[in-house]
C-alpha cells in the first residue's frame, strides 16, 4: 500500500471516528455516560493493554516472515552468483548451457517471480531454470578431480538457492490467518465502541475529537503496519524489491566480461525461454 493511500485510510477513518463521536455527545449527560469515570477508564486500559499485548505478537509474527523473505531473496541471490563462478570448472559443453540458464533463472526471478508475488499470486510453483538447469547437469561426466569438486559444489550450492527461494517465495501469500484477523478488527472495533462511550457533552468538541481521533490513529496504523508486514512484496513503503538479484546478475556481466565468457543465455531479457 502506498503512502498515499495510507495516509487517506486513516484521515478517513478518523473523520468517521469525529463524526461518531460528535453524534454519540449530542445526547451524552454531563462527565459522559459512564457514573463512575474511574472504573471506566481502568476497564478502558485493560481492553487498551489487551489489544496492544495481542497486535505486538502478531506484528513480531509478521516481521519475522518480512524478514525471512528479504533474507532468503538476498541468499538466493548470492547463490546464484557463488554457483557462476563454480560452473566455471565444469567440463566444457555443460559449462556453457548452465552459464546461460543461471543468467536466465536471474531474470526470469527480476521479471516474473517477483511481479506475480506482488500480485499474491506466487506460491509453490517451480522456476523452469531450475529444471532446466538440473537437466543439463545430469549429462555432466567430470573427467577431472577438479570438475568432480566442481560438480559436488554445485549441487550443495543448489539446495542453499533452493532453500532460499522457499524463504523469499513463502511471505508472498500472507502468513497472518484470517481468523486472527478478525480478531484483531474485533478488538479494534471493541475499543473504539468503548471510548463512544466517554462522550461529554460538558466539554469542548475539539478535545472530544482529539479524545477519539488519536486513538483512532493508532488503531488504524497498527492494522496497516501489520497488513503491510503480511504483504512484503506489495508496493508502498517498506516493499520488498529484487534488488539482490538485480546485483547478482550486474556482478555476472562484469565476471563474463572479466573471463571472455560468451555462452548465450537461452532467454531473452525478461527470463523467457528464448
């Protein structure tokens, strides 16, 4: 969610909270409706602390999956360029194919992995550069103690890039359930019910509306920051971008142009077989 649309939730949210509560006093008694203000108010933070102490779990739940998928999309990255320079001592005809296919897993993660978990729509599907890359290792015969470490080194770096693909890919659909969802705008909306209730009509409609609307705010940009936490690779602030594997594949042009390599990537620039 972008900043803009962020920023118009919550001035919308808090205009409707003023209104309410300026609704709500037109009929409030004098000191509000509640007889007893001090065992309202201790009850008030009782609900306050209960939705704090919940939203603060859920936020940790949702920045460690955040955190995840940044790390594994910076792991995956470095894998793939660690797995360019061991394909360089793999015998001559597999050197070639799968110099080319890890260019294109590169884009192919750049231009249509990431752009369909921005749309939610990733999930346990498998990138067709890792099958074609497993394909052209199976006719790989190391002739030489060199290319057989080669090849041994390759494959344990495979399962690290596969790894860190299953963190990178595993935020894109939400981790948070829907069920503590509606938990969570329960709470919120128990809480701003509960301070409608604080409406007095003895005092000063501007310190009624800043009563309601600052915890409006906070209640409102608590969801968003989890919302946006449970969608790390939407567009707003905070997103997640490809700019690991956007690196990644600018250090394997320079390394080709260092060593002469000129294998051909079978794919074109978005990562499409060719």
């Amino acid at each position: 969610m972008s900043l803009f649309w962020a920023i118009a939730i919550v001035v919308v949210a808090d205009a409707l909270a003023v209104l309410a509560l300026l609704l709500v006093r037109r009929g409030a008694p004098e000191g509000s409706y509640f007889a007893d203000g001090d065992r309202a108010s201790g009850v008030f933070g009782l609900l306050g602390a209960g939705f704090a102490i919940f939203a603060g779990f859920v936020v940790f739940l949702a920045f460690t999956s955040y955190d995840e998928s940044r790390s594994g999309a910076e792991a995956e990255a470095l894998a793939v360029q660690q797995q360019y320079e061991t394909a360089q001592f793999l015998p001559p005809p597999v050197r070639e194919r799968v110099l080319g296919e890890l260019i294109c897993y590169g884009r192919f993660v750049v231009r249509q992995e990431w752009p369909e978990m921005e749309n939610g729509s990733q999930g346990d599907t498998v990138s067709p550069w890792s099958v074609a890359l497993f394909r052209s290792l199976k006719a790989a015969e190391p002739a030489s103690a060199s290319a057989q470490s080669a090849l041994d080194k390759w494959f344990d770096q495979t399962s690290d890039r596969e790894e860190a693909r299953r963190d990178r890919v595993h935020g894109a659909t939400g981790i948070i359930p829907g069920s503590i969802w509606l938990v969570l705008i329960l709470m919120a909306g128990v809480v701003f019910a509960y301070m409608l209730l604080f409406a007095d009509s003895a005092e000063m409609a501007r310190s009624q509306a800043m009563l309601i609307g600052s915890a409006t705010t906070v209640l409102v940009a608590t969801l968003l920051a989890i919302n946006a936490l449970d969608n790390p690779y939407r567009d707003g602030i905070g997103s997640l971008r490809p700019v690991a594997m956007e690196r990644a594949l600018r250090m394997i042009r320079d390394a080709r142009a260092a060593v002469g390599d000129d294998a051909v990537a079978p794919c074109d620039a978005a990562g499409r077989a060719a």
